[in-house]
C-alpha cells in the first residue's frame, strides 16, 4: 500500500532522472563528434522531453479522512427508532425489553447525554462509529431500569447489552456528515492481481502530464568578496 503523493513523487525523480541520463549521454557524443575527423563539422544530436504524458491505471486501496458531523436531536424520531428496533430485538431473540417513554428522554441522564454530543459538533473525527463507542450509556441504561421487575440476572444482563446497542445504534442515526477532509489516499500500481477481479475495488485512471522547466544555479563573488548563490528559471 502507498501513498499516492509519494508515488507520484516516485514519477517526478524516476523522470527527472531519465532527463540527467539523457543530457550525460547528449554530453558523451558532443565529445566524440568534436574529437571525429568529419563529425566535428556536424552539431552533436541533443533529444530533450518537452512534456512527458502518462495514462496510469490504478487501484484506490484506502483512504485516510476525517469528517465533522452535527448532532441534532429530533425527540419524536428517536424515540419511534429506539422502539421499532426494541420490538424487532423482542420478536428475534425472546427478549422482553420495556419499550420507552418520552420522559424517560427527558431525564437529567439523557439530557446530560444529548447536551454533552451537541457540545462535540464539528470536530474532526476519524471514524464516527469508533467515537460513539466511547460514549458511557451506563447511566441512561440504569436510569431505564428503575422500578422495573426483572426475574434473572442473566436475562437482565442480555437485555442490557442490547438496549446498549439500540441507543448506540439509535444515537448514530441522530448524526449528520456536515464536512470530510481527505488525509491521504492510499493505491496499488498491480491493477492485475486475480484475486482483486471478483471484489469491490476502486479502479481509477490516472492521467499524468509534465512539462519540462529548466533552471540554473549560478554562483558568484559580489563586491564585498562573498559569494552568492542566484536560481535562474529558464
């Protein structure tokens, strides 16, 4: 896996060493045809690239972002989405899962909760699920808990879990994308690898154009005796 900056810092060098050797080689015939009995009235041959243009196929193997998301709590939703999916866990795994009420949303535990999500909007976040799972939902789980029946501790337990990832789940939803900033793109130049055919892989096609710029570092001694460095672009 490489970066693709490095890989078209790869491109750059690998030219820019192409175009020396060519000009070494320009220089080995300059002398032969000076030292040639005939030659020597001919002008030595010098091929230069003016511009070099590649089409690169590659395959696009990662991408490195960060994103801003906003919070914004719609009270109806998310409640609606925390029952439908309290019935659906229900019916599949033989739970009994209280469903809840508006004001149980409204309790100082899930107000600190809501609150405390709107205070983190707009920060950039690598991955937003790896973030949600940070958030401590123990005290609104308990404060769910209270005065309910409840005959096993294993049963208890289960139902815990899963009212745990309702509310994540649930809370992930609440999210919107507002912003991503691309970190880096990472690609592999082998587009021909047999196991990549049948996957889900980003193929993309590379175009690439550089046009050759010359420059010529000149040194010489100024009044005072120094010597100076000057960069002449051609």
């Amino acid at each position: 896996m490489i970066k693709l900056s490095d890989y078209l810092n790869y491109l750059n060098r690998e030219i820019i060493q192409a175009r020396k050797k060519a000009d070494e080689n320009a220089i080995l015939v300059a002398k032969e045809y000076a030292n040639h009995e005939y030659l020597k009235y001919f002008k030595a041959p010098r091929y230069a690239f003016p511009s070099v243009k590649m089409d690169i196929p590659l395959k696009i193997t990662d991408i490195s972002s960060s994103s801003k998301y906003d919070f914004r709590l719609d009270e109806s939703k998310f409640l609606n989405d925390v029952n439908e999916r309290i019935e659906a866990v229900n019916k599949e795994k033989q739970l009994n899962i209280t469903p809840i009420t508006k004001e149980q949303i409204q309790n100082d535990e899930f107000k600190q909760l809501f609150k405390t999500l709107e205070a983190k909007d707009q920060r950039l976040v690598k991955n937003l699920d790896d973030e949600i799972k940070k958030i401590d939902l123990f005290p609104q789980i308990k404060s769910l808990s209270v005065g309910r029946f409840r005959p096993q501790d294993t049963i208890a337990g289960a139902e815990d879990t899963e009212m745990k990832k309702i509310l994540t789940d649930t809370i992930s939803n609440n999210f919107s994308l507002v912003s991503t900033k691309i970190n880096d793109i990472f690609i592999d130049p082998n587009t021909s690898k047999a196991e990549d055919k049948d996957k889900d892989k980003l193929f993309i096609n590379l175009h690439v154009e550089m046009e050759e710029e010359g420059l010529r570092l000149v040194i010489f001694t100024d009044k005072d005796g120094k010597q100076v460095e000057e960069i002449i672009f051609e």
